[in-house]
C-alpha cells in the first residue's frame, strides 16, 4: 500500500515539476521576446543613423545607384525623370525606413501598452525620432535638416500604424 502511495506521490511531483518548467520556459521566452525587440530596434535607430550621417554626395550617389538598377530592370528614368526618380527613391527610401521603425517600436511597446495607445506612442515615437534624425543632418556636410522629410518620415510611420491596425483588426 506504502509504494502505491509513493508511487501517485512521485507522479504527482513529476506532473508539478513539468508544469512549472512550462511556466518557467514561457516566461524565458517572453523575456527573449522582449530583448530581442529591443535589440532590433535600437539596431534599426542606428541604421537610420549612419545612413543619416553620410554626406551628401555619398547620399546621392546611392540613390543613383538604385535608379541604375531600376534601368537594368527595364525602367527607363534617364533623362529628364532621371531627377526625378532620383527624388522619389530618397523620400521611398525616408518613408520605408521609418514605417520599419515604427513596426519595430510597436513591436516592443506591445510588451507594455494595449493595442490603441501603443500605436499611437509608436507613431509619437517615430514623430520624434525622425526630429532628431533631421536635427543630426544639420552637422553632416552636404546635408539639410528639412521638417519635409518628419512628414515623410512620419508618413511611413502611419502608414505602417494603419496597416497594423487593420491587421490586428482581421486577426479578431
């Protein structure tokens, strides 16, 4: 009789234990989760960074770049649009990198805040950082600080905010 009660005590304790360890095991990944968002996005904030702090000439050198490639890929942008497509790969480029920011940072602030304020914290987030990226191009050489580009900037944040919401809308 000892044993059997032994027995169904032990089994007991494993089930415990295992239940435990699964607990335990999901709070470690909720902290890895959170980590790694921050990780990213202060990742992210410095890629902005650095491409913010390359003088002008190299700016525009690798948006001509990518005007090229749109030529080998049949797009013809030489000539007068040549300007033109220059101007729109830049401010493609500005609203990209900033609707990526503001999936990154609502990527980590849902850790703290509900869906409505942490979409709106984002975008006042991307709204600020894309104030000081424009401030820091003040100091580079060949480079202006323009609240145009905030516009843009946040532009790629709000649209990158609508579609998050309408997604986390379709997921319910």
């Amino acid at each position: 009789m000892h044993d059997k009660k032994q027995v169904l005590h032990d089994k007991k304790q494993v089930l415990h234990d295992e239940k435990t360890n699964f607990y335990n095991n999901k709070e470690v990944l909720y902290k890895n989760k959170k980590v790694l968002a921050w990780i990213l996005l202060l990742s992210w904030m410095a890629v902005i960074f650095i491409f913010s702090h390359m003088p002008g000439e190299m700016s525009s050198e690798k948006s001509r770049f990518v005007v090229s490639l749109l030529s080998i890929f049949g797009l013809d942008v030489n000539g007068p649009l040549a300007d033109m497509a220059n101007f729109l790969v830049r401010k493609g480029a500005h609203f990209t990198e900033y609707a990526i920011l503001f999936i990154l940072a609502f990527n980590l602030i849902r850790y703290y805040f509900k869906l409505t304020p942490g979409l709106i914290i984002s975008l006042a987030f991307v709204f600020l950082y894309a104030c000081t990226d424009e401030l820091h191009q003040i100091f580079v050489p060949g480079r202006a600080g323009m609240f145009k580009d905030v516009l843009i900037d946040t532009s790629g944040g709000a649209f990158a905010m609508a579609v998050t919401y309408a997604a986390s809308k379709l997921k319910k």
